[in-house]
C-alpha cells in the first residue's frame, strides 16, 4: 500500500524519508488544498461583498434575507464530510505509525537532562542513534527524569518519552529511495581525548530533537539518528562495539564501568551503595556469609563478576545482576577495579578517581 | 462620481455639534449632564465601586497593564530569537566557561517564554474579554441598572488584582534575578521556568518558585470563577420582561456560553494546582512518577481545564464579531439561531476534545482516536458562524469603520487558525508537527489573533460609550492595518518553520530555521508599533477626541438606547426590550455626527405594541 504511494512531498515539508512519511505527506497536500481553497472562498467573499456592497448614503438598510435553513444545512454538512475524510485518513495512518511490526529490530533509547543514550542489541551504548535500512526499527524510551520527546521532523513522527513508563517509537527508512549505500570501510578517526570516532561516509544523518520542554537546555538536547545499509551498519557496530582495540586496559574497564552501569550500584570512592565499593576493595580481605573471609584477588572477583551473588559478602542484598561479557570485558573490569585499589599494581591516575564515580 | 466618492464626500464632510445629546439627537440638559464618569468624585469612588461600568474601565487598566507587559516580554523573545547570538546550534565547540554563559541565557529565555505565557494566558486573554466588555456592556444590553451581584463583581476585580500582582512579583523576579544575579539575596528566589502548562514532573522538580506561581494562578482563577457565577444569573435573572432567549444580543449569548465555561472549567483548574502544591509541598505521588505518581494524569486535569479555556477567550470575541458584522452591513444578522447555538455547542464540544493535547504522550490509540473524531467537529461550529457572518455582509450596506476593519481581519485569522487547526486534529499529521512553531503559530492565531482582533473590534466598537469620546477614524485605521500586516508576518511564517520541523520553546535552533525567526521577528515589530498607535488614538480621544453621539454606529442593542458616557443607572428610565439587529427606527443627523431615533416612533411603545 505504502509502496504504492510514491515519495511525495508536502508543501512545506522536510524530505520524506520514512515509509510512513508519503502517506502523512499526501493527507498534508489534502488538507493545505482543502484550506487554501475554504481561505480563498472567504476572503474572495469578503472582498467582493466590500467591494459589490459598500454602503453609499449613512441611511441604506437593506432588507435581505436573513435565515435559510437549507443552506445552514449546507454549510454543516459539506465540512462535516471533508473533515470525517480527514480523519480517517489521519487515524489510518497514525495506526501505521503507532504500531510496530513484529519483526522490528529493538533498540533503547535513554534520556535524562540533557542527553540521549541508545543502547544497541549487541549492549553497546552511543549518544547518537545507528540503525540498519530497509528494516522496521523500533525504539523504546525511556526518562530518568522528565518528560522528554523523540522527534526526526524527516520521518514524520513523534513520541513522548514520560517517566515511569515505556513508550514506544518505530520507523522503517528505505535504502534505495534515500541514497542510502556503503562504500566498503568504516573511517576510523581518533579524537584528541583517545576515545576514537567510526564513520560510515555512506550513511544518511537526520537531526533527533527533544520536542518536550525540559527545563535550561532543552534546545540543545539534540542527537542524530544515522541510517545505514544492513552492510554498513554490521561494519559501523563491529567498529564501534570493537572499541576497546588498542587500549590499554584499565581504560577498557573505566569505560565499561559506566557503559554497564557497574556505576550504579559500585562507587568508586568508598561511599556504600548496593554493592561494595571497588576502591581499596582488590587485596583487602571480605566477610562472606558463609564465616570465612577471602581476599578479594583476582579470581575471587572474577567469579564475583561471571557468578554474582555467589560467595556472598556480609551486608549486601543478592541482587546483582549477570551480564553479558566478553572474556575481554572481564580482564578489562578485573584490571580496572585493581587500579582502585592502594594494593593494586596500577597507578591511580584515571580521571574517574577525579570525578568520583 | 463613484461609489466611494459618494461616501467619503458624505463621511468627511460631517462637522457634527460637539455638544451632548441624547439619542433623539437632542442636546442634552447640562443639569442632566452627568454620567458614570463623573457621578462619584475621589479615588474611593473608583476603588470602591459596584458599578458595573467603573469596574469595567479598572479591569481594562490592569489588563491592558498586563497585556503591555506579556507584549514586551514576546518582543525580548522574538529578539532574542533572531539574535546572531542567540543561535547555538554548534554548542559542542564551546568552552565550559561559554556553555554556562549560554546556560544563564537560556534560563533567561525560558523564563521569559513562561512569564510571557503565563501573563498573557492568565492576565489578558482569558479575562479580557468578559472582564472589560462584558461587565461593561452585559448589564446595558439588558437594559438592568448593574450585574447579579455588583459586591461579587468587585471581589472578582480584587481576586484578579491580589493574584495577578503576585503572579507578576514572582515571575518577575526571577527574570530580575537572572540579569542581576546579586538581587536574590535582596528578595529571594523566584521566577518560573516551566511554561504556562506547568506539566509534571518538571514543574514539581524545577528549582524555580512553581509553588508560589501556582497559588498566583489559582487566586486569578477564582476571579475567572466569580465572573462567570454573576454573569450567569444576570443573564437568567436581569433580561428585560419581554426579551427572550432568542431576542438577546449575540454578544449576551457568547459572554454566556463563555461563563458556563468558567464555571465548570475553572475549579478543575484550581483542583489540579491544589494537587501539584500537595506533591510539591507535602510529596504526595500523584503526578511524579518517582513518587509512585502518573505525570500523563496531570495532563489531562490541566487541559481539561485549559482547552475550554481556549474557547474562554474565543467564544466571546465570536460574539463581539456578530454584533459588527450586522451593525456595520446595516442589515440583521444572518442566521441568528445556529450562531447562538453554535456558541453552546462549541462551549459544550470545549469539554471533550482535551485529550488532543496528549496526542503523542503515548495514551492509547482507542482514546487518540475518539479525540481526533471529536476535535474535527469543532470544525462545524466555527464554519457555521464564518458562513453566518459572510452571509450577513451579503447584499448589505457594508461600512468600514474601524471595528468592521478588526471584524473583518477576525474572520482571516481565525479562518486561518481554525484550518490549521484541522491538520492538527488529523492524527497522522499531528504526529509530525505536535510541538512545534506549527503549533505556535495555530494558537497565535486562534487565541491571540482572533482574540485580539475581537477585543480590538469590541474596544473601537463600544469605546464611545464606554468614554463619550471619539477617536480619530484615520490612524485607528491605519494601526489596524499595521497590525493585521505584522500578525500575519509574525505568525504565518511560524506554520512553515513548524512544518520543517522547528520545535517550540527552543531557546537556541540550528541555523536553517533564522531566516523564519528574522521574518517572524521583523513582523513583531509591525505588529508591536501598529498596537502603539491603538494606544495613542486612545489617549488622543481622551484627551481631545470630539464628544460621542448617544449612538455613532446606528446599532440597535440597548446600549445604544441611553447617552454616551451612560448614567451612573445606566438609563433614565428602565427600557423595555428591543430587537438587536433592527435597526430602523435610526436615522443619521449630520449635526450629531450619529443616528438619532425617528422621533414620531417612540421605540419603548412601539416594542409594546409588537408584543
């Protein structure tokens, strides 16, 4: 049905880029000619009657009609019509945009003042938003604070991001129809901070914006979304997932830290959260709940990490979770809570120590 | 010679008396000379009055105060806005030290865009109408001496001042405090910066004083609440014996539909702040969901106050238009009876199209749906009354004095926003262009255009009575002019950059959307000097215009029936009622530069006898 539509653009409108968009854009056509002809109806009235009817002597009182019911019913009804039109139209396609189809590919996005974070299938995190072509994606949303909204004015639709609950977005944006290619290679560019930039030079950027109110720098709450081939986007998030390459890795597991949200729960300057702090915790002996007391070396946190919960330390809940790492990320994490330790081998230099957590 | 050589050799050549007369064009006994004006002396007289028409002219000062003050604040916005400056779209590239300077600038802005607003939502457009025209007129259309209960029309007045004060003490310091950050010592903090929709939970979560704003604006709607309260019961109660529900003005049912509104509407609005002051003061979980609250829940409390609102401030303004359209086409009103009830039906649909302000919050497609269905019938009753209106001007003798020229420029924009208001009602389309200037721009010219145009209609039109003074027909033409020109340059160019995307309450924008904003702004600024000269021809004919005839438009409404500026009863004798929208018994008197009533048809025994 969508295909049958071609690619057109309302008056006035940005590029229709999602499959969605045509539909939308041919009921905006429908609507500004429906308009445009009811505005020019009324004001070419107007003119003339000013024109044709113009008072000539202060004492003209014409006596012309003053009610037809036949006409009122007129002027009811034929709006009535249009209008009902419209809104079938409208709700047809809004049903097209307000359901995703089961076969979507998911991602999450994350929003807080002032800032997107998407997660990717695979767990990777960027701030800006990375998805394949051809392909219905689905987005689900999500506040840590207030209400904040997922709008791409080129895909024609938005979505309210409210706390406390999960709502959800999905578009589908066509290859062939966009320009969307991929040349072969990912560029890979490192930034003066280290941290290393890949870029697909085939792919289609669109601007993301916040479009509910959200306080002091909701303007600048902007991201983009980046559509790339199938071919493009394996290669854009092998690059990009692949980031720990070349970095030493105490790094990798700063990175990882916050990546994973190990934040959340393990501080890094000795203040009690749900789990224990990583600071002075590697070479220090732990009370678990068993009686005995271990010191935390390297296999005792590596079992800590791939089997949580299961050697119990003396106040703390079970609750941590069991991610999904790689062997590498585990060193990575393992060299990292070391380099938080004054028993460890590194030295405490990384800028997480500065910012605390 | 043409037909407008005819009329302006008979318009200008008028060298009318400039003496008081009564509505038989006879000069009026300077013994009997007094008027509501003039009747009291003393600033206690003013201050403590019940009469309807004093209480009137103090609504007009504070809120055309306000509507200064809310107007200066859209011209800092709109500068702001098209400020080099003020445009940040490359922001990774400032240092920390820029990117705090631009935090403080946008703080600023958004706290301007809320006291702009809050100030004109609250303090003009919602009372304007009613609380200026309405309480001065309402009583004399019905011929009755004062309102239901002039004692709760003075309180409403103070509600309105006491809330309205505070609202503007809190807001304004915190616009004071940013450009002057020293100050909060001073006075404390204050400031708001949530917009007027207050949506949780960023309004129970900002550090801006929510909480004092939100009593300001429950204090202002119980002025909203007592206004409607009297308004009802003189409609039910003060109608003159003979004049029906369907003999009554069409400005008389307007401000009617508009108080059932009020009534109903306003306490919903004053239950919703009560519960965000609960959360805020108390942490009660109702709207913060970290609380255990639902923030969509606030949503729909606030705008179901707030759309009937919408129709508050318009439904009158609809009113005022039907009263000029006929009085200046010289020829009754086209289809009285579905303009009346057009205006109950619109106050009824009001209640049940809220939810279309929530169309992308994620409630569900069942409920987007009937909201959608129920919004586009707005349509019909909005199409009636253009149809009406344009039918009553058919085969008139159309007079374009100045309240015909605002009348006219109503039915442009409100066409225009009321179109626009069908993309919005189409779901698909709303999903593109909810909360962005698309929107901006529809309820500009919904509320403030239209509104605008029909209190500026309605001040032209009744401002004879209201002062006994004319004003000068040329400038107030050209102003009218000017500001139909900048309306349209401010707002029409917002609908294109809403199209493209621009969302609303952006205090910075990537660079494709400044050439929008410097047309919008350029046209702010017509539209700004164009209400400077309303202003000037006010005060010129305060000051200098020559005295009003008893009736200068020949209109017919009972008003009219009495001098200008009217006694402090309003009329010498009680008159009984007559039909509106004849307006034959009127004949024009060169010498009183008006119309003056047939004097062989005396209009109290001639309605007698039709009875």
């Amino acid at each position: 049905m969508l295909i049958v539509l071609a690619q057109t653009r309302g008056i006035g409108m940005p590029e229709p880029v999602s499959t969605f968009a045509s539909e939308v854009d041919w009921l905006w056509n429908f609507v500004t000619i429906v308009s445009v002809f009811f505005t020019a109806l009324n004001l070419g009235l107007m003119a003339y009657f000013v024109y044709r009817y113009r008072q000539k002597d202060r004492n003209d009182l014409p006596h012309g009609q003053h009610h037809n019911t036949t006409l009122e019913i007129t002027w009811s009804v034929i709006p009535l019509i249009i209008v009902l039109a419209i809104f079938v139209w409208g709700f047809r396609g809004y049903l097209s945009m307000a359901t995703p189809p089961a076969n979507s590919l998911e991602f999450m996005a994350t929003t807080w003042k002032w800032a997107w974070e998407f997660t990717y299938p695979n767990g990777f995190k960027t701030n800006e938003l990375h998805v394949p072509a051809d392909k219905p994606i689905q987005v689900v949303l999500e506040s840590r604070d207030v209400i904040h909204a997922f709008y791409v004015p080129e895909f024609r639709t938005k979505r309210d991001i409210v706390p406390g609950r999960y709502n959800k977005i999905w578009f589908q944006v066509d290859s062939e129809p966009n320009g969307v290619a991929f040349n072969g290679a990912i560029e890979t560019e490192t930034l003066p901070d280290g941290s290393k930039k890949y870029t697909d030079h085939g792919a289609k950027k669109y601007r993301l914006y916040c479009a509910e109110y959200c306080g002091t720098n909701h303007s600048k709450m902007q991201a983009y979304v980046y559509i790339h081939t199938q071919e493009g986007y394996n290669a854009w998030l092998a690059a990009a997932s692949n980031w720990q390459e070349g970095l030493p890795p105490v790094q990798v597991g700063q990175k990882l830290y916050s990546l994973k949200g190990c934040n959340t729960c393990h501080s890094l300057d000795g203040s009690r959260g749900n789990g224990p702090s990583w600071k002075n915790l590697f070479g220090y002996p732990q009370m678990l709940k068993s009686g005995d007391s271990k010191v935390a070396d390297e296999a005792f946190i590596r079992q800590a990490i791939l089997e949580p919960n299961s050697q119990g330390i003396v106040g703390y809940q079970p609750v941590m979770p069991k991610l999904n790492l790689k062997e590498s990320d585990v060193s990575a994490l393992i060299a990292f809570i070391k380099s938080q330790s004054d028993k460890g081998p590194y030295p405490q230099t990384s800028p997480a120590l500065k910012n605390g957590r | 010679m043409h037909a407008h050589e005819v009329w302006e050799s008979q318009y200008m050549s008028a060298t009318p008396q400039s003496i008081p007369t009564d509505i038989f064009g006879k000069p009026v006994n300077p013994q009997k000379g007094d008027s509501y004006l003039t009747h009291d002396r003393g600033i206690l007289s003013w201050l403590l009055t019940l009469d309807h028409k004093r209480i009137g002219l103090m609504y007009m000062v504070v809120i055309l105060a306000s509507f200064l003050l809310g107007g200066i604040f859209a011209i800092v916005l709109r500068t702001m806005l098209a400020m080099p400056g003020a445009n940040q779209a490359n922001h990774a590239s400032y240092t920390d030290e820029q990117l705090a300077q631009i935090s403080v600038n946008n703080d600023f802005y958004n706290q301007a865009f809320t006291l702009h607003g809050a100030v004109m939502v609250f303090m003009f457009i919602i009372p304007a109408i009613p609380a200026i025209l309405g309480n001065f007129v309402l009583p004399m259309m019905l011929g009755a001496k004062d309102v239901a209960f002039p004692k709760l029309n003075l309180l409403s007045y103070y509600c309105w001042v006491g809330g309205g004060l505070f609202f503007v003490w809190v807001l304004g310091k915190g616009i004071l405090n940013t450009i002057f950050p020293g100050m909060v010592e001073f006075w404390g903090s204050g400031g708001l910066d949530t917009g007027w929709t207050f949506y949780t939970p960023y309004s129970t979560s900002t550090g801006t004083a929510a909480t004092a704003a939100v009593a300001g604006v429950f204090i202002l709607g119980f002025s909203s609440i007592l206004t409607g309260v009297n308004f009802i019961a003189t409609i039910h109660t003060l109608r003159p014996k003979d004049m029906g529900w369907f003999q009554m003005p069409l400005f008389v049912w307007g401000l009617y539909a508009t108080a059932i509104m009020q009534v109903l509407a306003t306490p919903v609005l004053a239950i919703t702040l009560m519960l965000l002051l609960a959360e805020r003061m108390l942490g009660i979980g109702i709207f913060d969901p970290a609380l255990g609250g639902d923030p969509v829940l606030f949503q729909h409390f606030f705008w179901f106050y707030s759309h009937p609102a919408v129709y508050i401030m318009i439904v009158p303004a609809m009113g005022i238009i039907s009263e000029i359209m006929s009085v200046f086409s010289r020829k009754r009103i086209f289809g009285y009876a579905f303009i009346a009830c057009s205006s109950v039906c619109i106050a009824i649909i009001a209640f049940i199209v809220w939810g279309h302000h929530m169309f992308t919050s994620g409630q569900s497609d069942l409920l987007n749906a009937i909201f959608s269905f129920l919004t586009m019938s707005v349509a019909i009753p909005s199409a009636i009354k253009i149809f009406n209106w344009l039918a009553t001007m058919y085969k008139g003798a159309i007079v374009l004095e100045t309240p015909m020229l605002y009348a006219m420029g109503f039915i442009w924009l409100f066409t225009i926003g009321g179109l626009t208001g069908v993309y919005l009602a189409a779901l698909s389309i709303d999903m593109h262009v909810h909360d962005t200037y698309f929107i901006v721009a529809h309820f500009h010219y919904v509320m403030v255009g239209s509104m605008m145009f029909g209190l500026l209609a309605g001040m032209s039109y009744w401002w004879p009575k209201m002062f006994g003074k004319m004003y000068h027909e040329g400038w107030s033409k050209v102003a009218a002019i000017l500001i139909f020109a900048g309306f349209n340059l401010t707002f029409f160019i917002q609908f294109i950059a809403g199209s493209l995307g621009m969302p609303r309450r952006y205090a910075t924008y990537p660079p494709e959307f400044a050439i929008y904003h410097h047309i919008s702004t350029l046209g702010s600024y017509i539209l700004a000097t164009g209400l400077f000269i309303v202003l000037g021809v006010w005060i010129h004919s305060l000051v200098r215009g020559r005295p009003a005839p008893a009736n200068p438009w020949g209109a017919n409404s009972l008003e009219w029936h009495t001098k200008s500026p009217p006694l402090h009863a309003n009329f010498e004798k009680t008159p009984l009622a007559t039909d509106p929208y004849d307006f034959d018994d009127w004949r024009w008197d060169e010498n009183v530069g008006g119309y003056v009533m047939n004097e062989n048809t005396h209009h109290e025994e001639k309605t007698a006898q039709t009875k």
